[in-house]
C-alpha cells in the first residue's frame, strides 16, 4: 500500500538535527564547476561539428543511465513490477552504474521507504521541507532517525537474493570507475578527437550533472506542481513537464497510486509518451521481460471515481484488491497505422524535450558559431 501523508501519524518534520555530509557538498560543487567549464568549452573553444559529436555521445551515455534508473532500479527492482532474465538484468545494471547514483541495493532501499512514508519525516526526499530539499539538499544531510527506524521494517530480501544485486553491491566502486567515467570518457576521445580532461569534462562530469537533475525533478517538481487525479489526499503530481524531462516518470500521482503498474502511467506508451514502458514492451516481445503486472482498466476507473469523491480521511482499503485486480499487459495491441504515426512523432518531440538541456546548449553554439 501506498502510504498517505498522515500528520496525524506522521507529523511534518520539525527542527531536528541531521549530520551535513560534507563529501556530498564538495563533491556537487566541483561537479557543478566542471559542468559549467564543460559548457564553456563546448559553446566557446571548439568547431559546430566536434560540438555535435560531444552532445551525441552525451546524449547516448545520458540515455542508457536513464534506463537503468528507470527501467532497472526503478520499475524493476524497487517495485517488482515486472520480471527480467538474466542478460536484461546484467543491461540494466550495468546502465544503472554509470548514473553514480548509489548501488541498486541503496537505491531501492530508500525508494521503498520513500512510497512507503511519503512525504513524512522518514522520507528520505520529503518535499514538505522544502523544493530544494526535496530536489537536492537531501543528499547534503545524513537520513533522519525516523528513515532509519522504517527501514528496519521493511524486507529487503528479495533484492539480496538477486546475484546481480550482490555484485554490483561487492563491486561497485570498480564497476563505476569503469561505466561512469572510462567508457564515456574514452568513446568521447575516440569520437570527438578532444583530450581526454576536456571528455572528462563533457562526457563524464556534464552528463552526470545533467542525468543527476533529470532524475530530481521527479522528487521536487511532480511533488508540488501539477494534477491528482489518482489519489487527491497525497502530495505527488502528474506533471506533463516531467514525462518527457523524464522518459515517463512524470504520471507520479498515478505511480504512488498504483506503484507495481510496471508502466507508471495508466496509458503506457501507445497513448502517452513513455520510452521507458516501450522499451520494456520490446522486450517482452523477446521474452527478456515478462509477468508485467499492471491493474485493470475497471480497478484504475474505480480508483478515479473514488477520488473525485474522497472525504478527508486516511483510510485506505485497496490493499486487498490490489492483487486480485492485476492484470497481465498485452505487448500487441493492433493500434493501426495513423496512431502509429501519432505516437512516433509525439515520441520524437517528447525526446525534443528531453534534451531541452543540450538543445539549449546547441542554440547558444549556433548563436556564437554565426557571429563568430
């Protein structure tokens, strides 16, 4: 069950203490310094066609990171919304350890306690302290005690079952020395032809910095602005604006409503933009994934009638149909031609958008490149 932000159970953090960590601080200071030394470099000191061969590998890199948070930890592992053999599951750590976003094991850990306790003083990202906190500052402070006392909780068995788990989590740091920084590092080199320190700087430094906000806004944005429609008594928001920054991950009222819906979304991808869920879909044809679980069109219905009507309380008793309304996905839908385009070109702005960072980059290179 998705728990409610219940101040009566939980009340809104107040003035308690939490040890800064002063790693984090630094190390989000100079990787900001270098992103923006990176941007420089790429507006002001090199040719449009050495910029365009950076913003591909960027991109490139940016992308397969995004699936392993999304795809991976996310929709895979933290919530078991669907099943994946072992040459997926390998994939999709491997892009996960290039985001430097903790282990999976860490990652899952704190976003199960995160839909466990939303928005409450043992929510690792609670946006009621705040956008920059919920976005960010998070990362600069040690967990609360309440996050600590709901994490002993919670089991995490299944995650350490998964061997690919234990060893990522045994080898991480050797794992991300190689994803994270040598493979995007050395296939900017190769590319672009630009020194090894200005690909550590682009490919490695910027990307992440980019990739590391793409996935905060889902935390502070789509917990403050946007619609309810799911569920109108917890804070996170559908936020169009978040779908594509996000490859999908912007139906969040609807995720924390229904968070084993392996799509995040009621629509999946035919009829909204999610890259994520298409992707798990074209595996699925292959048999890569399977048991996609995702509820049924009445329950999601009921679900929406109930809370255009929901009275101010806290009580919720879906959890015993959750399990009794779940549905298999279908990966062959006959959707037809002119849907097809539809879908193909609202993907193809929905990846526009996606890059707004890069685009914003281009614009400016172009800009300089003309009166240059």
């Amino acid at each position: 069950m998705v728990a409610v932000a219940d101040e009566k159970h939980f009340p809104i953090v107040g003035k308690q203490q939490q040890r800064l960590l002063w790693s984090y601080i630094i190390y989000f200071i100079i990787l900001h310094t270098l992103s923006i030394y990176g941007c420089y470099l790429l507006i002001f000191t090199m040719p449009l066609s050495i910029f365009i061969r950076h913003i591909i590998v960027v991109d490139l890199m940016g992308k397969l990171g995004s699936f392993g948070i999304v795809a991976g930890a996310h929709r895979l592992w933290s919530h078991r919304s669907y099943r994946a053999r072992l040459p997926l599951r390998i994939f999709l750590m491997l892009c996960h350890t290039m985001t430097f976003e903790l282990s999976i094991l860490k990652w899952s850990q704190l976003h199960r306690v995160h839909h466990k306790w939303s928005d409450t003083d043992a929510d690792p990202h609670n946006s009621r302290r705040g956008f920059f906190y919920s976005h960010v500052g998070w990362l600069f402070f040690d967990q609360s005690p309440e996050y600590y006392e709901k994490e002993k909780t919670l089991n995490f068995d299944d995650l350490l079952a998964d061997p690919i788990i234990r060893f990522q989590d045994q080898f991480y740091w050797p794992l991300l020395v190689i994803t994270w920084a040598i493979v995007p590092m050395y296939l900017g080199h190769w590319y672009t032809g630009s020194s090894l320190f200005v690909c550590f700087t682009i490919e490695v430094m910027l990307r992440h910095c980019l990739a590391l906000h793409h996935t905060f806004i889902v935390n502070s944005i789509a917990h403050k602005y946007g619609s309810r429609p799911y569920d109108p008594k917890i804070e996170p928001r559908d936020n169009y604006f978040v779908v594509y920054l996000a490859l999908g991950e912007g139906y969040h009222n609807y995720h924390h409503t229904f968070p084993w819906d392996y799509s995040a979304s009621e629509h999946g991808w035919q009829k909204t933009f999610n890259i994520i869920t298409a992707f798990i879909d074209f595996c699925a044809l292959f048999g890569l994934a399977y048991d996609l679980r995702k509820p049924s069109a009445e329950f999601i219905a009921k679900r929406s009638e109930k809370a255009l009507k929901m009275i101010d309380n806290n009580n919720d008793d879906d959890d015993d149909d959750q399990h009794s309304t779940l549905s298999t996905s279908s990966t062959s839908k006959n959707i037809g031609f002119y849907n097809l385009i539809i879908i193909l070109l609202d993907n193809l702005i929905g990846l526009m958008i996606n890059t707004i960072g890069l685009v914003l980059l281009a614009a400016l290179k172009i800009v300089v490149f003309y009166y240059s």
